[in-house]
C-alpha cells in the first residue's frame, strides 16, 4: 500500500493505492473516508486491479485548504487523480454524491473513463429537495456533530451494531481542527442539479448498486432503475438489507459484481494496466 497527496484545484488529496494493473478509483459518500472501500478493494487487489481510494476534499488526511466542495468539484478530483496515476482511461467507482460527481467525469472526459460504478447514487436531488434546505440546518455547528453521531447509523443498517462504532469513528475525524467547516461545506455544496447537464453524455457502461434499505431514497429499486436509464449500457444490483454504502455494508456480493462488470471491460476495451 502507498499513500500519496495528490495536488489538486485549491489543496491536496489523500489517496491510497494497492496493487498493480487496471486502474479503478474510489471515492467514498459525504463525511465518510476511503476506508469505507477497504473489503471491497482487496477482494479486487487479489484479481489483478490497481485499487486508488481518495478521502474527499476536507475530509480524512485530504487538506481542509479548498474553496469548492460538492458533485462538480469531485468530479474534476476524480480525473485529476486518474491523470495522476495512470495517464490513461480508469473505471470510477463513486458513493452517494461522489457517484454523480463519477457521472460527470465520464460525460466530460470520456477518453479518461472507461466505466463507472454508482454505489447508492445521488444523480438528481430527492424529490421535493426536502435536504437541500435541512441538511444545512442539521449539521451548523455546534450541534452539527452531535445530529452527525445519531443520524449516520442509520444510513448503514446492513452493519448492525458496527454502524454505531463507525458513526463515533467518523465524528471524531470530522471534528479535528478545520474538519468540520469543510464538512460543513460540502454539506451545502451537494446540490445534484450539477449532474443534470451530464445525463446522457456518459457513454461508458454503468453498474449501478443501490441497497433496498438506503433510507436516502423513498423507493430505492425505482431510484436504481431511473439512474441506469441515463445510460445505453447499465446493469443493477439490489441489495436487501443495505442501506448507503453497499461496499461497506455487503463487500462480498458488490466486489463480486464489481469484478464481474470489470472483466467484460477488459475483455471488450483497451484498459492500460496501472502499477503503483
């Protein structure tokens, strides 16, 4: 494993990369860190990939320096990191806003992207945008942190008890000195219209993985199917009992996809082997 800070627009990146060959970059949900994708990169280590999880801007032992946050500044990080690494086309695997951001990068830079896949994708705000407006209020400081600790569990209902330890782990990361404002900032940055101009305009193919219980979408198998809609070549994995993070929650089955969808991208297109 190696552990290199990228420079990017405004500040620095934080990513971990393992092993050697195709490249996939990972970006992890709104206040979470890359080692939410930890199972699921080693089980696609051992196959022969080239696994780069990035902390988000503001978060993890990314720099807290930047002035942009949200779906179209993850977007530019997630190309940024691929010319970095690679110089050639990756597969982009993106959490909850981190997916739209995947979405965009696709569309805008398609010779970069040879595949994405969207774990409990936001690519359009909820319907009535209920959040854009509360979430803000949720999480201002000071009671943001304490309103974080009660309401992240409940996003990852497919690690039982363990949602609680990980929800105490992420509110003492995000509460180091400078962490929350950036948190806070990209809190108010997530507005998914940014994806919209983007639909469409990604032609590579998709997998999309959406938990049957992701208390982020009122119906969740509807949601999966309207994404994968937005694209000519897209396959979807329901999930029962996961919410949010489906990498986190159940690594077995969304590695398994995972590299079932990436097999039949290296058989069907020219994807340039990374090492590290």
């Amino acid at each position: 494993m190696v552990l290199r800070s990228i420079n990017t627009a405004g500040g620095t990146l934080a990513v971990e990369i393992e092993g050697e060959g195709p490249l996939v970059i990972c970006s992890p949900g709104m206040g979470d860190t890359r080692d939410a994708y930890a199972p699921f990169a080693k089980q696609l280590v051992s196959q022969g990939y080239c696994v780069a999880s990035m902390d988000i801007r503001g978060h993890g032992d990314s720099s807290t320096t930047f002035t942009q946050y949200g779906d179209a500044a993850q977007a530019e990080d997630f190309l940024t990191v691929a010319k970095e690494l690679n110089k050639g086309p990756a597969v982009l695997a993106g959490c909850s806003f981190s997916a739209g951001a995947a979405t965009i990068a696709a569309g805008k830079s398609p010779e970069s992207v040879v595949g994405i896949i969207l774990l409990g994708p936001f690519l359009r705000n909820p319907m009535g945008a209920v959040g854009m407006w509360f979430m803000p209020l949720l999480f201002r400081w000071p009671w943001g942190p304490t309103m974080w600790q009660m309401y992240v569990p409940t996003l990852w209902p497919g690690l039982g008890e363990q949602a609680k330890e990980r929800a105490a782990s992420s509110t003492k990361s995000l509460t180091r000195s400078g962490r929350w404002s950036a948190f806070y900032q990209t809190v108010c940055g997530c507005n998914h219209d940014a994806v919209t101009p983007w639909l469409g305009k990604a032609k590579c193919p998709a997998l999309v993985v959406m938990g049957d219980k992701d208390p982020d979408f009122s119906k969740p198998k509807e949601e999966a199917e309207w994404v994968a809609s937005n694209f000519s070549d897209a396959k979807v994995l329901m999930l029962e009992g996961v919410g949010h993070a489906p990498m986190l929650e159940r690594p077995e089955a969304v590695s398994k996809a995972a590299l079932d969808f990436l097999g039949k991208l290296r058989d069907q297109v020219a994807w340039k082997s990374a090492t590290t």
